[in-house]
C-alpha cells in the first residue's frame, strides 16, 4: 500500500509546474511524515473512541499512545497492521487534499492541515461509519466497505474548503473570469503516477477485508465477505471508470484519474455489485468527474489537479450508489438494513465534516497569514525561494508549448 | 500483477518519439480497461468451455456472465481471484502487442485487435495447453506452467502477423531497404518501465502456483510442486537473461528486455529446471533475442520494441527447452509425460494459432481502413492530432541527438 | 522486495549527469545479474557454513550448488524462498555501493567487487550475526534483526574502502580542496527511485520475519515476535528520518535519504521499539546524516549519492541503538542477552570487515588498472563512450541551471 505513496509523489511533482516541482515533492513526503506519528498519538485513538459518536468508548483505552496494545507485545499480532493500514489510509487522504493546493500554499500552514485532515477529520468520520458500531451503520445501516465517503468525499470536501480560502494560482483566472489552463511539466509522469497510486490501490481494498479465525473473510462491519467479490469489482469499476472518462475526453490525465474515480465509485459496495453493475457505476462516476471539475473551475476555484472532482465526487457518488442499488442488503446484529436514505445521511455528515473542518480551519490560517506564500515567491517559483536543490541541475529548457 | 501494467505504460511511452507519448499511453490503457469487461463477458467462458478443443465443455456454464460463481458468492472465495488474475495475464498480452504497433496504428483497430488477442486467442490458447484438462496435455503430455506458450509466444505470433499489415513507420526503411534506428524520446522511462514489468513478472509467476487445500503447493496442471522452485528459478533465469543480452549488446534497452526473455524462456519448466540450468536457458534465450530481432528487421518488418523477438522467440525457447531438457518429466492421472514431440505440437498449435489470427484480422481491419492513421497525423505526430493535452506542456525541447 | 531495485536504477540514473545515465544503470543491473548465480554457487554456502566463526558447520552442505535442497524439492518449500530473499538482499549492499561510486568507476572492477561484497562479504557477517547460531550472538547477544549492520554497515563500509582508491570525479574538488556540489541530471526521478526503495524496503523487513509452523512468528534468532511489531516501528522509524532530515536541511533529496536512514536506525530493534523511540531513533539517524556525509567530503572522498552518510552511518547507529535502548532483553536458549558491549563488537567487526575487504580489493584492482575508466571517458561522459544507445535520443538541452 505503500506504493499508493510512490504514486502520489510522482502525480503530484509531474502535474506541478518546473518551478515548483521539489516544493510539491516536500509538501507531500511532509504531509506522509506528520501523520504517521500524529495518527499514533491521537488518530488511533479518536478512531477507537468515536463510534457512539461524540461519547467516548470505553475500548478508546486500547488507543491510548501509552496502552499495551500500543507497540510490540507478543499476545497481539494485529493492533499495529490495522493502525499501519489505517495510518497509510490516513496518509491517503493529505494526499488527496496536497495535489489541489500545489503551487501556493504555505508549508506551515499546509502540515497543519494535514495533520488535521490525516489524524482527526477523517478517523472521525471513519469511527462513526467505517467501523463495526459506528452509530451511522448502527443506526441508519450505512454501508461503505472500500471507505469511499470516510477517505475520498471527506478528503475531497476538506479540500474544497481550503480551496475558497486559499484562493486561485496567480494566472490561473482572467480578469473576465475565464479560466486558463496550467499545464504541469510532466504529463508522463503523472499518469505513470496515478498508475501506481492505482497499483497501490488494490492493496488498499484488499486490507478493507479481515480475515476472522474459523475461516470467513468479512467486512469492516461483520458482514461475511470473499476476496472473490472484491477482486470482481475493483477491476470491473477500474475499467468501467477509464472508458468512461475516455469516452468524455479523449485525455489519458482524465482516463487515469477516471479510472480512480472508477475504483472509488464501486468502492463502497464492492462486496454486493454484481460485476457489469460495477462497471456501470464506475463508467457514469468517470463520465461525470469532468463535468463537476468544469462547474469547480466555473465555481472560480483552482483545484490543481481535480481533486475535488475526482475524490470527492467520487466518494459521493460511491455511497449514494449504494443507496441505489444495494438497498435492502441485510446487516448483522439486528442493525437496520442498507437504505437509500441511511446512506444520504452518511453521504450528509462526511460532506459536512470534511468541508466545514476544512474551511474552517484554512480561515483560521489565512487571518494569521500562514495560509498562502507571498505573490513574488509563487511568480519566481517555490523551488527557488524554499528548495535548497535544483529538479534539473543540469538544465531542462522551458519554453511554452508550441 | 497490476504494477506489470503501470511497468508496460512507462515502457511504452519512453519508447516513443515525443511526438507520440500520449497517444502511447492512452492506446495502452484503452487495452486494459476494454479487455477486463470483455473478458468478464466471453473471456473466462471461452477458458471453462474448450479444454476439450472444439467441443464446449460442460463446466463452460460456471462462466457464463449470469452465472452464480461470477460475482460475489459466499460459497466460492476462489472464482474471482482466478477470474482476476486470469483478466491481468490477458492485458498482459494486449500490451505486448502494443509496444510493438505504436506511432501509426488506428485507435479503432487496435481495441479490436486488442480485444480479440486478449479476451479470445490466448484464452483458447490457454484453455487447451495450460489448464487441467487441455488437450494438448491430456494428449501429448504439454508442459508450461509458466504461460511462456499461451502468453507470450501466442501474443508475440499475433504481433507479427499484425505488422505485416500495418507496416513500418515512415522513416523507417530507406528505399534500398535498409532499416534507420528509430529512438524513443526517454530510455531511463523505458528501462526503468521494463524493470517495473519485471517486478510484477514475480508476481504473475507466483500466481502460476495454486495452494490446494490439504496443504500441498500445484501447478496448473495438478502436478505437486513448491513456491520455493519458482524463487530460485525466477531469480536464476532472470539473470541469466542480462547477462545474456549484455554479452551480446551492452545495451541497457537490451539488458532488461533480455532479463525479460530470461523469465519467459524459463518459465514453462519453473517447477522442474535445476537453477544453473534456468540460468543457462536463460542465457541463450537472451543471447539469441537480438539476432531475432535483426532478422525480424531485415525481413522488413518494423517491431518498435522488438516484442516479436522478446515475447514470441522467448515463449517459443521457452517451451521447446522444455522438450529438451524436461522430457520424461510425469505426469499426473495417467496422462503422457512430457516429450520434445509434445512440446513441438503444442509451440506449432500456439504459433500458428497467433500468427494467423493476428494476420487474418489486422487483414480485414486494413480492408475496412480501421489499421493506420492518415501518413500526415503520422508526421506531425500522433498527440498533435488525437490528443487535447501536451505530454511537455512547458516544453522539452527536442533536438536530434549529438 | 525486487522493486527495491526498480528504485535503485531510478535512483541512480537521475543522481547521474546526463552524461553518464545510461551506464550508471548498466552497472546497477550487471551488479544484481551477477550476485544472483554467485549467490546460487557460493553465498548461500557461506551463509550456512561460517556462524562459528571460521570453521565450516556441517549444516553448509545444504549449501553447496549440488546439494538437494538447491533446487525443486517436494520434499522442502522454504530453501528456494530463504535463498530468493538473501539474493535480494545481496543485490541490495552491492546497489549500496553501486550508487557511490558512479561517473568514474570501470565496468570490471566494478563487477568483481560487487561480486565480492554480494556473495562473499556481506554474508560472511550475515552468518556471523543474523543467524540463529552466529558466534557474535551465541557469545555476545547480538542483536539486529533488520540487518541493519550485516547488510547497510558492511556496504557503507566497503564503499567508503572503495572510495579512497578510486578517487573523487574529476571537477568535484578545487584545488585548494574544497569541494563543487555535482547535481544529478533528475531530481524528481531521484526521489521517485528513493521512495520506490522504501516501498521495498517495507517488504525487506518483513521478510525478516519467519513464520514458524505452530502458530509463532519469530525474528531471525528464533526469538517470538509479531508482524504488528514490525509494523509500527518501520513506519514510525520511517517518519522520524524524513522529520529529522527535514529539520536539518529542507532539501528533499536529504528527507527521502532520511527516510531510509530512519528505517535502517530502527532495523535492528524493529521487535523491541515502543514506536516512539522507534521514531526519535530514527530522527537523530538522520538528523545526523548529513553531518557525516559533509564529514566525508570534507576528508577529500567524493560519495556521490552519500551511501557512507546512508547507510554506514545509518547502519552503525542502528546496532548501537540496540545496546543504548535494548539492552537486557533476553535471548532464546542460554544465550547471552542484548548489551551494549556485544553491540559494539558487532558493530566493530563489521566496520572492520567491511572497510577492510573494500579497501584491500579496490587497492588490488586500482594495481591492476581495472577500478577508474581513463580520464578522457570520464569528461566526454560514459554514455558515450560506452554505449550504444543515447538516454534521450531526440535530446534534452543541457544548459547550466540558472
């Protein structure tokens, strides 16, 4: 799952200008490193302690940074591969947000956001729908197996809040409120990028299954489930995403980033979609991401690299889908069935949690200045003023696209 | 397995010109997203269906698309997995033929040729050599667990027999008929691609094993066998390979294409080669590749990336060494052990099963004008005239090489 | 863990001038081609026969190329696979040395030394202290269960032996001895190719990990461990080094090395660390690496990818970290427990073995005109000269960066 990180390097460092290429790669290696330990200090925690909702559960003990379970012990083997995998999850979603905001924001200000983002925001939201009694999935049967809402649409919320308050790239709007385009530098780059972030993903999906001793896979909720199912549908979503894209498009930045919004869209029933459904699902989520990316641009908003569009429609997309066509899907323990309106309401709260915190937080930044870099550092280039190293030494002449 | 396409991606567009890059990639992805929806839909039928040759066997019905087993089934944890990674080796073989076809090829029929090569002609190819009950082993004792026949000769045989319609790049052969090299814009891309496809080659090979409950480790074919042969002849017939191709060439691009052909032409007897005689195969496979690929060139016969040479003269070594150093090798339930005479059959029913198809649809497809870009789009360059993005888009300046 | 070599070639390539890409990879490839078969004829033997120091153990007849086990066994699914990793990380000391040593060094001693400190030297301190019965832990309580020392100190330290023979690139010092910093030609792939290292390495270390029939995952001395341990202490190590190196020097080429500075500090108490130790180990590995690599130049040596600082440094501190924090935790069967003292003899013998070994062989291959390419191959680059095949053949403008 590591590699999802890989990827995201490469994305982000090929779809940022020249000038600005190792700021990008600092920025996001940076994002990676904050929420590794603050996810130990507090995110596992908040993670365990949430599912009731703003009560704290007594098994939040077992997350306590000083617990037992907290580091090596010989009669645990699990607690440190679920908070690994939960830790890179958390990386993910700083990630999502670190691609939107490449170009002008500030270093301070951004590992602030990260942080938030990474180790609280999102476990929160995964502690009240992506855990085994979450009051979403206890109360109104929420159902998301692939994390699509907790991950990508609050991912993709937060980073639609910062971008109000941080503001467009210099150049990226016309006086008369057209947008233009802003090129990275490295088109190949980005899609061998998202190829791997792709590569990682399937990793990411297959941790979303636990196997329970006595020999049944399930879901984070309990339900019985097979790799057989998951293994259909990321592929038949990841497919049906890229053709859907390419069919808007014709663009391979698109049919890469419409092959994503492929896996998220079937993410969150990954282990009910008969196949060509997931397909269908990831085609009509990949279809429409560039047009929500158009109403975001129109919106005067510059999300570098459709983040917005991507993860968090994406994510909407994928839990309301469920609503749609696995309503009626039984859960254990007496908890009530999969409904179109239980996940409208998962789909409400994570939009609001991830976009509220988000704004809220990029305004707190902005009025004590930290948010944005000064207009002369982002027209010279971050990699000039803050990176003691050239991307090229040796050279690599710019010049605009003929 | 899924790095083995983010690998063929980067290989692919480093090897073009940068006139082409995009439009590399975009084909290359095309392949994939319309092979695994396909293959879901006829694939896997086609590989239950005809073991047997002609006639359907009754076991095809679990494969059809409305079948209970394809999708998610809390009786089979096991359908999917294969389905999947069956789908994965069937991309495999589109983007071998897609290296070889970039800059001129028609987007049209390349999907088709795409489709047809990776969701029909190996498949039957497989279903008859490298499954349970395929003829060519119930009957003549064939032997390949590592798919060197049913992937890499069959898509390397179809290759050829396309080429011959599409034709060599403009530029490529002189009017006395002597060939120009023709670089990619990016060989660390290319080389650092290869390695990438290597790094998932592991992958594929392991997933050639099958875990059978009761805790013995199989073949395809049923025959007992352990991870551990796999490791060291992987490893063994790898290197091999480079040191092969360097002998031969001293030539990067030809090193990891040879550590390439080294995988492949040990790969049909991973479960029995003593390891130095992996690496001996390996070797000569790898030394030969080259002077394949030559003749390939003389014979007029513009392959971009040499995959005639690498994947159809690898799986075909690969699967005569075999006869040759194998032979006697039992099998199991009473079927013929492995001989020099049942590999011939099964290399001739792979090679003339590739070629032909590849030469007799790429035939129909130049009929109808879906083969070749226009000679102008051609020149000006594949993304100028099929793709709304630049793969530079501040620029790189191309300049002929000193 | 073979993508770990997937990062090294683009790690090396892009720290290699334009001039030198191509052959910088040659020789990362031919170093990993030829410690495989070398490792098959003689490392695996001198694994198994030297824990007692310098007499033979019985056990390495399992070792010899003839022996049974070498090769497909029903009888044995774990020698192949034991054998398959300790290649991998043979490969992984001499890409160690590899990436030092690059833009002057001869092809031929290059591969003679690879091969020796791949197959012969490394292992050598393997079996003496990362083997359930290696003298400098049935005598002293060695303990490194992430080789920290046999593999990264004994590299670095016969790197830096090598070094001092083969002398700093032409240009690198002034004359009045001090020193030009000579960047790369790509940063970005430079750190694509450390991540893709790291990814590897998360793999690395599980492989260190040994699943012992009865249920009981153990460390490599047969002491009982757990992959959640493993888990933890990688990440949190991993993260300290990137924070660490960031503090220092807010370059991103030094936080990625700092990364795997971290992971190498904690490697070899990865079953002992409460994670935040793991991390603060991991920050002052790297916190200081830098400071030793400007030591090392300093002292004339021109490492031009900082291997010394990266792993000799990273690996030393890594062993006495063991002593410092580690110590008394008990060892299986009588014998002694962890101490600093048996640390600090484990970590000297490997400083000797390593320096000494790389010292006396680059001295004798210096004699025989075999370590440096003549100074003229050097200036014109060795791509060049070498061969036959340009990095980008449509050309990338080299021009001083501004």
């Amino acid at each position: 799952m590591i590699v999802i990180h890989a990827g995201f390097l490469a994305y982000e460092m090929g779809a940022s200008r020249a000038k600005n290429v190792l700021a990008s790669g600092i920025k996001n290696i940076l994002a990676f490193a904050f929420i590794v330990p603050t996810f130990f200090f507090f995110g596992w925690w908040i993670y365990l302690a949430f599912p009731g909702g703003i009560t704290v559960a007594d098994a939040a003990a077992d997350g306590l940074p000083w617990a037992q379970k907290m580091g090596p012990n010989l009669a645990d083997n699990a607690t440190g591969i679920f908070w690994g995998a939960f830790a890179l999850f958390a990386a993910t979603t700083a990630s999502i947000m670190s691609g939107a905001v490449i170009e002008r924001i500030r270093m301070t200000g951004f590992i602030i956001l990260a942080i938030f983002l990474g180790s609280v925001v999102w476990i929160l939201g995964a502690s009240w729908g992506w855990h085994p009694s979450g009051w979403l999935t206890t109360e109104y049967g929420f159902h998301d197996v692939g994390a699509a809402g907790c991950v990508h649409l609050i991912a993709g919320a937060f980073a639609l809040g910062v971008l109000i308050n941080l503001g467009p790239r210099i150049g990226k709007f016309n006086a008369d409120g057209t947008a233009n385009e802003i090129g990275g530098h490295n088109m190949p780059m980005t899609v061998i990028g998202l190829m791997l972030i792709i590569v990682g993903f399937f990793g990411f999906l297959g941790g979303c299954i636990i196997y329970v001793n006595g020999g049944q896979w399930t879901n984070i909720y309990g339900q019985p489930t097979t790799l057989s199912a998951f293994s259909f549908n990321t592929l038949m979503g990841f497919c049906g995403g890229l053709i859907g894209a390419w069919v808007k498009t014709r663009d391979p930045f698109w049919m890469m980033s419409g092959g994503l919004v492929g896996i998220i869209s079937a993410a969150a029933g990954l282990d009910v979609w008969y196949p060509p459904l997931a397909f269908a699902i990831g085609f009509f989520g990949a279809f429409m991401a560039p047009i929500v990316a158009k109403m975001v641009e129109k919106a005067g908003i510059d999300d570098a690299v459709a983040a917005v569009a991507v993860h968090g429609w994406g994510g909407l997309w994928g839990v309301i889908a469920c609503g749609l066509f696995a309503s009626g899907y039984p859960n254990i323990n007496d908890m009530p069935p999969v409904s179109l309106m239980g996940q409208l309401i998962g789909a409400s709260v994570f939009l609001a949690l991830g976009f509220g915190s988000g704004f809220f937080l990029s305004l707190v930044l902005k009025m004590f200045g930290l948010l944005r870099v000064p207009p002369n550092s982002e027209i010279l280039g971050l990699d000039k003023t803050k990176v003691p190293l050239a991307a090229y030494p040796e050279g690599l002449r710019a010049m605009p696209a003929e």
